[in-house]
C-alpha cells in the first residue's frame, strides 16, 4: 500500500478510526459497516484487492454487515504512529491528520461513526439540522471538538454522555458550517444518504448566514 496523504487515503482513515479494527499480530485489520458502498469505497480510497463478503455479529447467524480484511506490517506501524491502535474505541485520543486533510478526515469519520439529521423545530417549524459523532472514548470526542473549533471556528458543540458512548452534538449554526467544511466538492468519496441530507439542506438554507445569532436572513452588521 501507497502511505501517501491525499483527501481520499485521509477520507479512509477517517473511515477505519470509526469502524476498523486492528488485530494484535501487527499485521491485519478488518473494517466492517452496514454499507456496502462504504466498504466498497474505503477498498478504493486505499486501492484494496480484498474480496468484500457478508459478516454476521452477535449471536446473529444473518449475515447482515460488510467487511474487507487485509494485512500490511507498514501500514499497521504508520497507524500506530499517527495514535491508532489496536482495541482502540475506548482509549483513541486523537489521530494526527495534516490539517489541509483534515476535512476529509472529518468526512470519513462521520460516514462510519456519525449522523446527519433534519427535523422541525417544534415552535418555528423551521428546518434544523443536527450533525452528531458517537465515540466509545471521551477524549477523542474532546480532541475533535477542539480541533473543529480551531479549523472551523465552531461556537458550539455539546459532549453527552450515552449509557455506551459518548457524543458530540453540533446544532443548525455549526452544522451548516461543518457540511459546507467537509462537503467541498461533489467528486469526493461519501456516503451518499448522509452527504444528500446535507446538500438539501444548504439548498433550501442557502441565504442562511450563520454569523448572525438572531436574525436569519438580515445581512451582518
């Protein structure tokens, strides 16, 4: 494998931070999703000729999620050194991304360990949006929160605690500056269910001006 950074090796990454895994033999790795565009698409990112089949979980015998498994020494020691490891969904802190890719990154990450939702505001009946990523690691999410803040120049964002996880919330404010961030171009590697919630909603907000915190529409003064 080619260890070179580009938005699609940064967009996979991103993928397995979220739903890889690394065995402890120092050589192998699985990476599984519902999707099968997913696994179809990080194969791709990172030019895999693994076979992709059928992978049942629990005590499922219905074989209802995707994987590709593959091995690479090289690979596996780059990973180490960037802040992957293996059993890492409860102790990842962070994961050193260079920042020209780190909205790839981002991107990746929430197609395998995110959402992208609308709903009504109940008063309003305004359209919102809510951009959330899940974590089994506080850290991580507190690292990322940090980091969005910094690349994005976020306002917001909300850490909760699950009964299993940890998320990091975004409202319709940041989230519309996150989807603008990490959906720069309509060629990029995406899940498309996710990248089409957000490319509705920048249509029908497209006069929305996020630095104003009271009035929607009015230009900023």
């Amino acid at each position: 494998m080619d260890i070179k950074w580009s938005a699609d090796f940064a967009y996979a990454i991103g993928l397995f931070t979220a739903d890889g895994s690394m065995s402890k033999d120092g050589r192998h790795f699985d990476f599984t999703s519902k999707d099968r565009e997913q696994v179809e698409t990080f194969a791709k990112c990172l030019n895999l000729k693994s076979k992709i089949s059928g992978k049942s979980r629990g005590y499922s015998k219905e074989k209802k999620y995707f994987h590709i498994q593959f091995g690479d020494i090289k690979f596996y020691k780059y990973l180490l050194t960037i802040g992957l490891q293996p059993r890492k969904s409860l102790t990842i802190k962070k994961v050193d991304i260079p920042d020209k890719f780190f909205p790839d990154f981002i991107r990746g990450y929430l197609d395998g360990d995110g959402s992208v939702n609308t709903y009504s505001h109940p008063e309003s009946n305004l359209v919102q949006l809510k951009i959330r990523f899940y974590s089994g690691s506080k850290d991580f999410l507190a690292w990322l929160k940090g980091k969005l803040t910094d690349q994005v120049d976020l306002r917001g964002g909300t850490l909760k605690e699950m009964k299993r996880s940890w998320w990091l919330v975004y409202s319709k404010r940041d989230s519309l500056k996150l989807i603008k961030y990490i959906y720069y171009s309509k060629k990029l590697p995406q899940l498309k269910r996710k990248s089409d919630i957000a490319a509705e909603f920048l249509r029908l907000n497209k006069d929305f001006l996020p630095e104003r915190w009271q009035n929607r529409f009015t230009a900023k003064v």
